[in-house]
C-alpha cells in the first residue's frame, strides 16, 4: 500500500533584524541663545550582524555624534535608532546602561585605561556591573587578555606597556563582554603605521571569528579600505555607502 504524504509547508525561517539601524536620524545641540548646530541631517543605514563596515568624513561631518548614538551614548534628536529591532528611545538609563555592557564594545583611540590598574584589572572592569564573582571576573579577564597576545602582560599597568599594547588590552576590555558590535573609534590614530595595521588585522580577525560587527571611524583611507563596506559622511549627511572595491 502506498502510503500517503500530506503536503506540508515548510517553516519560514525568521528573519534576523539589523544588529543596529538608523533611519532619518537627526541630531541638533544649542538653542537659546547659542546657535543651532545640526550635527546629523536624515542619517539612514542598517548594520548586519557580523558585519565589517568604515565610516569616514572629514572633522564636522557628523562621525563623532554618529557613533554616540550608535552606541546607545545618546539619543537621537529625530528619528529612530533600533538595536536588534528595538528602538533606543523605548530604553530607560539603567536599561541603556545594560545594552551597552551586555552587547556593545567600545574601543577609542586614547585607550582610556586606568593608569595605577593592571591590565587584568583593566579588563575585568565592566565584569564588575554584572555582580559576577571576583573569581570569574579574573577568569573571563585572563581568557580576554590571551585573546589578544597579551597573556604574559596580565600584571602591567598602562605605563609599563607599549601603545600598541595599551589597544590591544582596550580591545580585551570591549571583548570581555562578548559584545555582538565593536564601535571603533579612531582606533590606529594613537599608533604607528606597523603597530596600527597589527592591530585592525586584530580587530578584523575578532570580527571573522566571532562575527561580531565592526564599525571604525577613521580618517585614514588605508583603515578604510580595510572595511567591506565604506560609509562616507559630509555635512551630517550620508554621502556614499557601497562596498570597498566598488566603482
């Protein structure tokens, strides 16, 4: 006997939201008496997980106040940023506070490290508002640390170490976290041409293995270049956005 088969639809797979997206994002400061400033004028773009992206533009084009709002730093004066599908402006404080310790790293080009703590101090700092354990902290800090060649500096302060090593344990402290999104901020600008290649080849390799998206603000087209996707700023406004390598 032929048995018989009922057709059956397969599922549909959910489609994953952007990691972030902004759409007619605009920012504005001053008022009153001090002149209006519009940093950003209809910002609109989205983000993939996963994804390696530059964003360059000279000095005022709105790069600085860009990656603020990326980073759930601060809100949009208009318009709406989403991470994952959620719209920012739905958060309250400690609620952004937990979106970036939980899934946002941040890595800046002053390295902003504690100058009389160790690197492994230095690292396990944002373990401390999650209430974990001395223990673990130490643990996940290590474990960040030789992620990034640095597990014979565990003990250094930031002025025992190279520039070139004060990043690489900036990036340990933005990974510690397991973040799903790196914000990069200028973050060769502070090193020599060898030391900052040794790095973005760091930050990409994080970004191939661990498919957490890369976004870099740079002025330096050699950095940009790098990125599989170009975002160029002027004025506030999005003035390119194609692939590396695109005519």
């Amino acid at each position: 006997m032929t048995p018989v088969h009922d057709d059956v639809t397969p599922p549909v797979p959910a489609v994953r939201p952007p990691i972030i997206e902004a759409r007619d994002v605009h920012k504005r400061y001053g008022g009153g008496l001090a002149p209006d400033v519009h940093a950003l004028r209809g910002v609109t773009f989205s983000v993939d997980h996963g994804e390696h992206l530059a964003i360059v533009g000279p000095s005022g084009s709105g790069k600085s106040t860009l990656l603020n709002l990326l980073g759930a730093l601060d809100r949009p004066t208009e318009g709406v940023v989403r991470f994952e599908g959620e719209d920012v402006r739905s958060l309250d404080g400690d609620q952004l506070a937990e979106l970036r310790n939980r899934r946002i790293g941040f890595v800046f080009q002053s390295f902003q490290l504690l100058p009389r703590t160790t690197a492994l101090d230095n690292v396990a700092l944002p373990l401390v508002y999650r209430s974990l354990g001395r223990r673990e902290r130490t643990a996940r800090a290590r474990q960040a640390l030789e992620a990034v060649g640095l597990a014979d500096r565990l003990d250094h302060r930031p002025t025992e170490l190279s520039g070139g090593q004060q990043q690489r344990v900036a990036i340990a402290r933005a990974l510690v976290t397991e973040p799903d999104v790196l914000l990069a901020d200028e973050p060769t600008g502070n090193l020599d041409t060898v030391t900052g290649s040794e790095v973005m080849g760091l930050l990409e390799r994080l970004n191939r293995e661990r498919q957490v998206a890369l976004l870099v603000i740079t002025h330096d087209e050699e950095v940009a270049s790098r990125a599989r996707r170009r975002i160029e700023l002027r004025d506030g406004r999005i003035v390119t956005d194609q692939p590396v390598g695109a005519p």
